[in-house]
C-alpha cells in the first residue's frame, strides 16, 4: 500500500512562543490508514519520536537549511515497544510516602512545568515524593522520569482539566566511582 503525507508545519506556532503538541496529536489521529505526517519544526522534535513510535509510527528526519527540520512520520507494520506512558506505580503493598514538595505548574507554557518538576527531583532524596498539578497529561516527561530511575502516577483530577502527577526520586548513581 502506498503511503502519502499529511504536511503540518509548526514552526509559525515554534516561533511565536507556542506548544504544538496537540495540533500534531489531532492531525495525526485523523490520519487515514494510507497516510503518514509530514512535519516542519524548528528543531529535531526527539521526544515525538517515542510517542508517535508507541502508536505504530517510524520516523526519517532531515534538517534543513537554516536549521529547520523536516520528519517523515510512517505507519508501520507493527506498533515499536515504547516506554510506559501510563503511571509506573510501585509494586502491589508499597506504600508512598506524603510528598515533601507541591508545585502548581497550571499556568506555565511547556516545556517549563517539565524543566521545573526536573529540577525539583535534582534537590529531593531518594525515595521522597513531589507532587505537581498541570494543564494537560505530561507525555514528554515520562521517558525523562524514567530515564533518572524515577517512578511517578497521576492522572487527570475529576475536573478533567487538571493532570496530578506523583514522582518519587530514583536511586541516585554513586558518581564516587570512576
């Protein structure tokens, strides 16, 4: 079956201070079986990679002249294996500690609530719990959780419009050893 390309470009949303996230994720819901997306950004989009990826999609990216990117987005034949985007809740019986650390992230454009639950791992101990409210469901912070050895849930308050994420700090590597 031959594929065809969708094209959105994001660069004008990039470059005025905007987040994409949902006008790519609602293209490519209405993509047909036949076709794949075609997207313009003003860096190499890597964390779509990995969602799209998880919803059967393989990428070939190109960057452009003057530093701007192009991405073939294809369906595959089989969905790739993609990190959990669902809450990694503890194993059965563990019980998490109160969260030291509550952040209220509702009003800050992305990527900041992401940059600054990050950061706020870096100054808690192993083990200690935060909690954060945001404006939608942070797709992009997962893999980066998950990637410091930390384990988070949350989901969306009964309002429907509020995400509360829980993230407790990882192990920390032992950086002594070289």
């Amino acid at each position: 079956m031959t594929q065809t390309f969708v094209d959105l470009d994001v660069r004008p949303i990039l470059r005025g201070g905007g987040e994409p996230f949902e006008k790519i994720m609602k293209t490519v819901e209405a993509l047909k079986p036949n076709q794949g997306l075609r997207l313009y950004a003003t860096f190499k989009p890597i964390p779509l990679f990995q969602v799209l990826g998880a919803k059967g999609f393989t990428f070939d990216a190109r960057e452009l002249d003057g530093g701007d990117w192009e991405v073939l987005f294809r369906r595959s034949t089989a969905p790739e294996p993609a990190a959990p985007v669902l809450p990694n809740a503890p194993s059965e019986g563990t019980e998490w500690p109160e969260p030291v650390q509550h952040m209220d992230n509702r009003e800050l454009d992305p990527p900041e609530p992401m940059v600054r639950i990050l950061a706020a791992t870096e100054e808690l101990e192993s083990g200690q719990v935060l909690s954060a409210l945001l404006c939608r469901e942070p797709t992009f912070l997962f893999p980066e959780l998950a990637k410091r050895g930390h384990e988070w849930r949350g989901d969306f308050e009964p309002d429907g419009t509020t995400y509360k994420i829980f993230v407790r700090v990882g192990q920390r590597p032992n950086t002594s050893e070289t």
